[in-house]
C-alpha cells in the first residue's frame, strides 16, 4: 500500500482573501452593512423555499438489471427537504421473479433516481444525488430475491448534498414532474467474480460450489476476515475520493463566483470550510492504505485543482 499527503494541500480560502485584489477596498463598517443585507435578504429568501414538491407518476424509467422485474407503483409521491438534505420514499412491486439470485456489486455500489421535469428535462444530482442506502438496498434485494409478483416494497432515497446545491435543489422542488430510477449495483450472482461482489452478499446464491463463494453456515476464517476487512478498507477510500473530488469541482465553481464578484458565494464559506476538515479527518484515518491506483486518481484531482486555481489566477 502506498501513503499519500494530507488533504491540507487544498485549504478554503476566505472571500476576503480571493478578492483582495480583485475588488476595491471597502470600509470595515460598510462590509459590515453588507453582510447584514446579504445575510437578511437570503434569510428572507430561504424561508419562501418549498419545502416538499408533490409529483405524480406513471411508467416511471428503470434502468439497469432490475428493470426487467420491478416497477414504480404509478401515484403521487414527495420530494421533501429539511434545508440540508431531501428525501423520497417510492414504491416498488414485483412484476417478474429472477431465474437465478440477484446480488449487489461492489462498485458501483448504486441505486438513485433522478427528478424529470414536465417537459422531460433530466436533473441530473449525479452520484451524490437522490441514492438509497445500503439498507434500503437490502430490502429491494430481499423483494427481488425472495418476493413474489405483485408483493410491494417501499424504498427511501437520500440526498445527502441538497444543501450544498441551492440552484439544483430549488429547480427540483419548483419544477419537478416525475423521476427516474438508476441501478448500477445489482447483478445475477453467477456474474459476478468474488472481488465483484458486494461484501454483503457473499453467499447469496450464484456458483455455491465455487471457492469465489462463502456458504451462509461456514465460519469464516482469519484470513477471510482480512480479506474482508481490506475490501471494507478499500470501498472506503474509493468513496472519500469520489466525495473530494465532487467537493473539489464545487469549491473551484465557488472560488470563481468569488472572482467573478458574485457576493452570494460568501455564505457557503462555512459549509467548505466544515467539509474540508470533515474530508481531512476522514483521510487521515487511512492514512497509509491507498493502492497505486487510488493514489493516482488522488493526485489526479489534486493536480485538477492546481491547474485551475492557476488558470484563475492569470
């Protein structure tokens, strides 16, 4: 395993301290003033936001494996939010039973939808948009694996970044008319090599007399307990770079704002500032435990953010 520097090489800058030679000095009172107005005016703003959006749905879009066995029950559903995360909680049924046991692969580990609005435009939240977590997972497993037709499931989905995207997140509550549905994780277990398949599932149904396989009543041993240990390990990592990455691409879209005098993007200072030392913490702890691979893609997004913070600055 390679080490890796700390995620302090990306520090959030103050606004004052990306306009200092961007814009013409202002009185310590005045600045004051202006705050005050900004922060009133969002205040102002943020209370008139909806706070949930009805949508009412039909033949609702699935794509990847599960397509072919469940569907959305066709209703009204709600897109609500608290301010710093939204939620949705939607129905499935069963309408065709697999022919062989469905697992979950380890990356992507992924089901997420997407709001549409009336006029089919996709908003696209990405990866770290509208997901269900790894429990919700569980119960569409259990409804595909183990359910018969016509047997209904109710799953949540999560956006955990709503807050960090006012734009986005007030187009979906205003504009929203229907969603579709994402899976890029499930699987039929025979497909799926033992480096493939999710953790969880280890042996759930596929090639039960293969070695790639764990029966259910076996105890493992130590060494598959490390090999566990270290997939979780990796997982892990793989997610926290997916995360800095999402984050450095929003911080460079925020520098630019700054740049650009937009003032509004003086009140995300705290929440940058929160989530690079929560990334920094996270980090840390696995200090130590990249593969070549991971160590790359770190340096990467590293470098990304180099080059642009230069391109700005010319």
């Amino acid at each position: 395993m390679l080490q890796f520097s700390n995620l302090n090489r990306v520090r959030v800058m103050e606004p004052e301290t990306i306009l200092k030679n961007e814009a013409s000095p202002k009185s310590h009172t005045s600045r004051i003033n202006l705050f005050a107005l900004l922060f009133a005016t969002l205040f102002f703003i943020s209370c008139g936001a909806p706070k949930e959006k009805e949508v009412t749905v039909s033949n609702v879009d699935i794509s990847g494996t599960i397509k072919d066995f469940v569907k959305v029950v066709g209703g009204s559903y709600k897109f609500t939010n608290d301010g710093k995360k939204a939620f949705i909680t939607i129905q499935f049924e069963l309408v065709s039973q697999p022919n062989q046991a469905l697992c979950r692969k380890k990356h992507p580990e992924e089901i997420r939808i997407n709001p549409i609005d009336v006029n089919g435009n996709v908003f696209n939240t990405g990866v770290y948009g509208f997901s269900a977590s790894r429990t919700e997972m569980s119960k569409l497993k259990d409804l595909l694996n183990k359910g018969k037709v016509g047997d209904k499931k109710r799953i949540s989905f999560e956006w955990t970044y709503f807050g960090q995207d006012k734009e986005l997140g007030s187009s979906i509550f205003k504009k929203a008319g229907t969603f579709e549905v994402i899976d890029e994780t499930f699987d039929f277990c025979g497909n799926l090599s033992a480096s493939d398949l999710h953790w969880d599932d280890v042996g759930s149904g596929g090639s039960q007399n293969s070695s790639e396989y764990v029966e259910m009543n076996d105890e493992p041993d130590e060494s598959e307990i490390e090999a566990a240990t270290t997939s979780s390990h990796s997982n892990d990592i793989d997610e926290m770079l997916i995360s800095y990455e999402k984050y450095v691409d929003q911080y460079l879209k925020y520098v630019k704002k700054i740049k650009d005098g937009d003032l509004s993007a003086m009140t995300e200072y705290t929440s940058f500032l929160k989530r690079s030392t929560d990334l920094g913490e996270k980090m840390e702890k696995v200090k130590g435990n990249f593969s070549s691979a991971q160590l790359k893609k770190y340096l990467e997004i590293n470098n990304k953010f180099t080059t642009a913070i230069v391109d700005m600055t010319k």
